[in-house]
C-alpha cells in the first residue's frame, strides 16, 4: 500500500519578495509595540503613581498584564488556528491601542489598571 504524498506548496514560495518584506515588517511591529509599551510604562510608572497618588496599587500595573497576557494566550491560540491569524492581529492591535489611550485620559489608579488588562491581549 503507498503512503499519500503531502502536496502543499510551502507558504514562502507563493509570495513575491514584496509580501514576504510586508509580513515581516508587520509581525517585528507586533513585537515591537507591546516591548515599547512596557518601556514607556517602566519609566513613566512613578510619576503616574504619584499623581494617580495609588502607590499600594502600584505591583498590580505590571501583574494585571502580564496575569491577562498568560490566561488569554491558549484560547487565543487555537481560535487563531480555527478562523485565521490576520483578524485576531488587527483586532488585538486595535484593543491594543484603544487600552493604551484609554489609559492616557484616566483620573484614578484603580481605572488605569483596568485600562491595562486589555493591553495584555495583544502582548
């Protein structure tokens, strides 16, 4: 009995050199814009505290998106796999981004930290 022969065409060979440059430069900015995110935020985070005036709050700015990051990524993953990357990246760089604005315009500790938990789907 012979064995089926897999007859994919490996993605790499149906793009043109231009597509291949574009998914690239897409997928480094996903990479790019939660690792400048955290940086902003490191450096940022004490002034914000101190005019929030929420210091016993403080830990929970980084735990709140590092604990969504780490309970939204399996489900993520394979709904993903079932209805296709494309739409989860844009619609995690749009929740992305609304988070992050939303908590530019805050009053209170307590609603910043919940502006962050959305930052944590995109990661």
């Amino acid at each position: 009995m012979s064995q089926p022969v897999d007859q994919r065409v490996p993605l790499g060979a149906t793009l043109s050199h231009r597509q291949k440059f574009a998914l690239m430069y897409v997928l480094m900015l996903t990479l790019f814009v939660p690792a400048l995110d955290q940086s902003i935020l490191a450096t940022a985070t004490p002034h914000i505290v101190a005019d929030l005036k929420g210091f016993e709050l403080l830990p929970w700015v980084f735990t709140i998106y590092v604990l969504t990051f780490t309970v939204i990524i399996p489900p993520i993953e394979k709904l993903t796999d079932m209805f296709g990357r494309q739409k989860f990246i844009i619609t995690g760089i749009v929740i992305f981004v609304l988070s992050s604005a939303a908590c530019g315009e805050v009053a209170v500790i307590e609603t910043w930290d919940s502006g962050r938990r959305p930052t944590g789907y995109l990661g």
